[in-house]
C-alpha cells in the first residue's frame, strides 16, 4: 500500500494493524478501518507498545482503490469534505496509548479519507530510527445502502498453476457498499473464503482467493450487510501470471 514504506510488514489483525521493523515493537491503530452513515464524530487510539518515546504527527489524506485493491494516496477534497481533529500532533510515552477525537462532514456522499498518523523516534534492534505510517480509514456511507440489483458479476476464473480463483465484480450504482465476506466451493472440498473490502460507486473490483483442491471451483458466495449472493458460475482457466496487477482483497 502507497501508505507504508518499503521494509515494513503489516499483519492485518483484528485490534488494529500492527508493524514491525526490524525488530521494532509493535505500533497499532485501533479501529484501522471505521464506517459511518452521513457523518462522523468519533475516535481511534494509538498505540506506543515499544520502550521509546514516539513523536506522532497527524495529517488528513484522501485515497482511492485500484480495481485489484491496491490504494493509491491522493490529496484530500476540501471542497467538499470537512474533518476536524482534536489535535495535529503530539508525545506518545513508551507502552501508552493516546485517543485522538475527530469530526467529519462531507457536501456529498458517499466520500472516504483516511488519518494517517506519522510516527517517529521507533528503532530497530541494531539503533536504527524508523518512521512508520498509520492509517485509519474513514467511510461516510450514503443513506440509501447499496442494493443487490447494483452488483454484477463480470468475471470468474481459475489458475490452477497458482492454485487461486479470482472474480470480479461492479458496482453499478452510486452507493458505497462493502463485500463482508467472498467464499468459493466445488461441492466437494473445505470451501475457501476471503476477508471484506469495499465497492467504490460504478467501480470494478476485482478480488483472489487461494485455492488448493484440484477441481477447480464452481460456487461464488458474496456476503453483504443487508444481502448474499450465492450463484453456481463455471469458471474461465486463465493464468495470474501475466496479470502483474491481480491481488488480494483489502479493506
């Protein structure tokens, strides 16, 4: 992701997203992800769980997904959304945490950003400072959620080579919705599931899931916070391998 600088390893855990560099200890943002309907006033912590000081500096930035998930940093549209945050930067004491409190309106919705803490004075085992970047991601959901006649199945295939089946899918209306859950099935073998990310209005994604049985899969369930998908599709024998692009779903 454009917001995390090369060498550093994310684990997408439930509490928050943690980093480790080099030996660092963990640095967490909790919730990582944050979704609301029209407008916000809330909250996220961060958290020191290393024996240094850390210096963190907040910055607003807007982003936008990729069709193969990837998020691309771009500045925020002021001309149409507003956040207020309680502060801009402060001291974080070693293993403490600290709540920064946030208010955000937008003239039209959906609209999505992200506040990205700057974290320095970390270090690595070997004395090395570090600085590691934090998102929490912001969605203003519409009021209207998004229907199951706005959601296409364009494509669904397998490598077998890979051992992964992919699909993907469009969002042909202007609500903002997110996929809960993705699980593919032969029949026959433990189904395979991948985590939730979000459909951008009249946006295609497109998301993968490893797949390990030698039939290839033939059922795509889709799990959405007001509907399911469930369908019986064959799919396309096509290689990854030439597609750089293809990923996994992210948040």
């Amino acid at each position: 992701m454009s917001w995390l600088r090369p060498g550093i390893r994310v684990l997408g855990l439930g509490a928050g997203w943690i980093l480790w560099v080099g030996g660092v200890a963990a640095q967490s943002v909790s919730p990582p992800i944050a979704e609301y309907q029209e407008r916000a006033r809330s909250s996220f912590q961060l958290q020191n769980a290393s024996i240094f000081p850390i210096t963190v500096v907040l910055e607003v930035r807007g982003f936008t997904i990729t069709d193969h998930g990837d998020v691309v940093d771009v500045p925020l549209d002021t001309s149409r959304i507003r956040v207020k945050l309680s502060e801009l930067s402060f001291r974080l004491a070693p293993r403490a945490s600290h709540t920064v409190f946030y208010e955000a309106t937008s003239d039209s919705l959906p609209s999505w950003f992200n506040i990205l803490s700057a974290l320095s004075g970390a270090r690595t085992s070997n004395g090395l400072n570090v600085r590691i970047l934090l998102p929490h991601v912001v969605y203003l959901n519409q009021k209207q959620p998004l229907r199951k006649d706005e959601v296409a199945i364009r494509a669904f295939g397998y490598d077998p080579a890979a051992k992964k089946a992919w699909v993907q899918l469009e969002n042909l209306g202007p609500h903002l919705g997110r996929v809960q859950q993705l699980t593919i099935s032969d029949g026959r073998n433990p189904s395979a599931t991948a985590g939730g990310f979000p459909l951008l209005p009249h946006r295609v994604r497109r998301a993968t899931v490893n797949w390990d049985a030698t039939t290839p899969p033939s059922r795509l369930s889709l799990r959405f916070s007001r509907f399911n998908i469930d369908t019986t599709l064959t799919p396309v024998l096509a290689s990854l391998a030439a597609d750089s692009a293809a990923g996994t779903p992210r948040p």
